[in-house]
C-alpha cells in the first residue's frame, strides 16, 4: 500500500488546510479544545463553518475562548461542554446528553510525563488513563452519533514518542514495571493509533472512520512537566502548524475514505525499523498491528465495562 500524501507539509497551518473546505452542516467536537493546538484546531474548523464543541475540563476559561473564536471566525455556533476525561461519569455524561449526528470528533486532550506516577480512583496509571481510556469511552459513548453522520471522522492526537513503547498489555497500569514518566506517555500514545486501527475496522462498515497523528513539537502548556521544549529550534512548530496534521484528517475531502493510518506533517508517516535516535519521525511497526489493536479494544472494553457496537 502506497503512502499517502497531500499538497500540504511542514510547515502548513491549520487554516491553510481549510481554505476552500466547506463545513457548513458538520458538527465537531474537539476535546481539549480551548487550548494549545486544540484551540487551533477549533479555530479552523469554525472557519470552514462547522458547529464545535470544545470538551473541557475548565469551562469559564473556555467560554472566553469561545467568544474570541466566535468573534474572530464569526461563527456563532461555538459551544463550552464540561469534560473530565479520568471520569467516566464525565465521559458519559457528554456522550448521553449529545443529540443528532456527530461528523467529526477530536480526541485532542492529553497530558505528558508526569514526573511521579498518578493513579486514577480505579488505580489506572493516569496518563494512560487520560490520553487514552477517557477518549476510548467517549468515542464508544458516541457510537451511535457518530454513525448516524453517514460519513464520519475519529481523529486522535499521538505523538513520535509513541516510539518509545509499546502498550504493556500485562501490566499497563505500573503495578510491576517500574514507572518511567515517558515509558507511560509512550504507552498512551501508542494505544490512540491502535485505537484508530481497529475502530477502521470495525465501524468502517458503517461510515466511521479513524486515523492518528503527531502534531510535531510544539511549545505548550504540555511540557510543563519536562521543562520545556528539548527538540531543536529548527523543527519546532507554531500551534496553528500543529493543529495543521489534526485539521487535515477531520476536515479534508483528500482523506475521503481514508483509514486506519497514522500521519505526520500531513502526510502518511513511513515505517520505523527501529527508534529513531534523531527527530525525524516515522510509525512503529507494533502501533499498527492489527492483532495489537484488537488485544487494546478488548482490554479497554473491560476496563471501561462496556460493550462496544458491531464487537
């Protein structure tokens, strides 16, 4: 299968890639929204006309973003939902009260290395928790949203740190293996591109499809933890061009039918042989795998306790 590649790169922005897209009638969400890239991308989508969402944890500092956005795209549909992605009361909550189709979904939100291991109230290793298993249950919650779209897309942010590891299916919570601050974030970021693995999968059949990205290295608030940014100056990103990756997959007509893949500067990224010790990129093989992403489906099934549509 050839790679797949687009007009756009390195250094497009987020708003480049819209130009000329027309989103009237789409309704997004975009978790993580209000900040950092997330902001970004709801910015372009509201541009191309469609209704966002942004899922929040901090609402009042979202309702500012939200009015600023609605001002400077002049889009007035631009919404403020709560979101605690660690909370599946939260999670369900969205997902239940979300009414009609659902044509594009962000699973933007994340957190990175955090310095000391934290564990969720069920004893999940919490970047685990919050990367990946908090956006496994709200993309299932929206299930039927999402189908009901004739034609949607599940977008999931991950990273080049993915390469660091794998999903630890025996022990993915640290109960055994010692915890390393990026050994966890990995893992996480290697489950949001199973988890568009398999989704393609399974719900292609009924319009739905998925892929993932790395945004790039771009100065946020996610490093707050690591210092700040370690990648040379030269590859570093704005915002409005690490929101470019995540806004091509959810909006643009190229990816038509397009899935189960992962991307990087808008375009597909190539297969790794091995840890790249520099920052040029590129996909790990077991990111990909397809018996990888049906082990993650049927774990996080259990672990959230739910029973996932066409399973």
């Amino acid at each position: 299968m050839d790679r797949f590649t687009t007009p756009f790169g390195f250094n497009s922005t987020a708003m480049d890639v819209v130009r000329g897209v027309d989103l009237s009638g789409k309704r997004a969400i975009v978790t993580g929204g209000a900040t950092g890239i997330g902001v970004e991308t709801s910015r372009a989508l509201a541009f191309a006309g469609a209704e966002v969402t942004m899922a929040v944890r901090r609402v009042d500092e979202a309702d500012v973003v939200a009015t600023q956005l609605r001002e400077s795209t002049g889009n007035p549909s631009i919404f403020v939902r709560e979101l605690d992605l660690v909370d599946l009361d939260s999670v369900a909550d969205l997902a239940a009260e979300w009414q009609g189709p659902l044509h594009i979904l962000v699973n933007n939100a994340g957190i990175m290395a955090l310095p000391e291991l934290e564990r969720t109230s069920e004893g999940w290793e919490m970047q685990f928790a919050t990367n990946f298993l908090g956006h496994f249950a709200l993309t299932l919650g929206l299930y039927e949203a999402l189908a009901a779209a004739d034609g949607a897309r599940v977008v999931s942010v991950s990273s080049s740190a993915h390469a660091r590891g794998p999903v630890f299916f025996d022990d993915p919570h640290f109960n055994f293996i010692p915890y390393d601050p990026w050994l966890a974030y990995a893992q996480s970021k290697t489950a949001n591109v199973l988890m568009s693995v398999e989704l393609t999968h399974r719900w292609s059949g009924v319009g739905i499809l998925s892929n993932a990205l790395n945004p790039g290295a771009i100065p946020t608030n996610l490093q707050k933890h690591i210092g700040g940014m370690k990648t040379p100056v030269n590859l570093r990103k704005t915002p409005q061009q690490g929101a470019a990756t995540s806004v091509l997959l959810a909006a643009s007509p190229l990816l038509d039918g397009i899935g189960g893949r992962y991307f990087e500067n808008c375009i597909e990224a190539g297969l790794l042989e091995a840890r790249p010790g520099d920052f040029s990129g590129g996909v790990a093989p077991y990111a990909l795998d397809p018996e990888n992403s049906r082990r993650l489906w049927r774990m996080a099934s259990e672990l959230i306790s739910a029973s996932p549509p066409l399973a």
